[in-house]
C-alpha cells in the first residue's frame, strides 16, 4: 500500500490522499460522503467542492465516475500550489480548481447545473459562519439541479451551535438527514457531523451504521432544533 499524502492546516489533517489509488477514502466522514456519491445515480456527475484542500473527494469521483466535470473553490492559493506542486490533479480530469471563497465561487456557477454540493471548507479548524447562514444555503439550492444533494461535513458538539443554523435554512431542500458520531452525540469531543439534503438517497445513510448515528425526518427537528 503506497504512503498516503497528508495536507496539514490549522494544526489539523485536512486531506489524505493515496496517490496510487484514489478510491482509497481514509477518514471516516470522507469515507461516507464517498458512500453517497456511489449511492447516486449512475454515470457522470456534475460537483461544486466547496473547499479544496489536497482534492480528495474530486479525485474519487473523477475515478469512479469517469466524465464527470467537477469545479472546486479554494480560496487558498498557497494550497493550491502546493498540490499542484507535490501530487498533481491527473490529466483531463474534469476537475476546475478556482481559487475563489464559497460566497464568491457559488455566486459564479449557473443555476440548476449541479448535480452535487459538497461543502468541507475549514477557517480556523471551524467552517466560516458565512457557509452556514440562510443566505448562503439558499444560494446553494438554486445551483443545484432539480434532483440534486447537498453534503456538508461541520465539526460540532453539543449544544451544536453550528449545525443549527445550517439545519433550520436547509430544512426547505426538503430530505434532510444527520449523520453524527457517536461521541460526538453523548458529548464527549467535538466530532464530524454530515448534514444532507435533497433527493438524499436512503441507501447513502443506512440505518444500521455503527460509525455515526443517522437522524432523519422529525429526529432531526428534535435532537438539533
């Protein structure tokens, strides 16, 4: 198994990327956004990243869904030019790197032409409040296509004041699903939680998922407000 590329920022380990396999998913929450993407429906994607870091979800779905035109906002431009520098992007990935913030970058992209959103941007350790405020998601919607999902991976503990926000503008996308850690839910540590809405398909969050919790519906209404 070949040494995995890890991007540090903030005193935390953003990507970790297995330049011989990028199927390779290494941390868990990136493990179960690569579960929903596989979950979608077959053939090319259409994905708006927003975050970049050392590409490694756009680098999934550029292997396993081979076609797919992918544009990823960073805003970090020193980041950017490091991975082109030490592991660069395939040729003719499909994949458009902007060296633009999530406000910016999606104001850019044409209505109903995303098929997927995934939103992993960190400032700080934390993501910016701007990338969760009601505004924000509601340019989100309108970016994606009628039966499109949004994915937002947020670090949070009880009481989650950062996914609050996100869960009460995203409840209009309509199939809403939490995924939380379990110690991140009895409060034992701040942990990644992943807020999905839209056509979310059912089999991307099973039930019976012993590494995170899932809450759907009115679950989710009651454990985050």
């Amino acid at each position: 198994m070949a040494e995995l590329f890890v991007l540090e920022m903030d005193g935390l380990q953003q990507s970790a990327v297995d330049p011989d396999d990028p199927t390779r998913l290494v941390f868990d929450y990136v493990r179960r956004i690569g579960d929903l993407i596989d979950a979608m429906p077959a053939g090319p994607l259409r994905v708006l990243h927003v975050g970049g870091a050392a590409m490694t979800l756009p680098r999934y779905v550029a292997a396993t869904r081979r076609g797919s035109r992918q544009v990823v906002l960073e805003p970090d431009e020193s980041v950017i030019a490091r991975v082109e520098r030490e592991l660069p992007l395939p040729p003719r990935s499909g994949i458009e790197v902007r060296a633009e913030d999530g406000q910016t970058g999606v104001a850019g992209i044409r209505p109903g032409s995303q098929d997927l959103v995934i939103l992993d941007a960190y400032d700080g350790g934390v993501v910016p409040e701007a990338l969760t405020s009601a505004p924000w998601i509601r340019q989100v919607r309108g970016v994606l296509a009628p039966r499109g999902v949004c994915v937002a991976n947020i670090v949070d503990r009880p009481p989650y004041p950062r996914i609050r926000p996100f869960v009460a503008a995203a409840r209009d996308f309509g199939g809403l699903v939490v995924a939380v850690e379990p110690a991140t839910l009895k409060g034992r540590r701040e942990g990644n939680m992943l807020i999905a809405c839209g056509a979310v398909p059912r089999e991307a969050f099973p039930d019976d998922a012993t590494e995170f919790r899932v809450f759907r519906g009115q679950a989710v209404a009651d454990a985050f407000g």
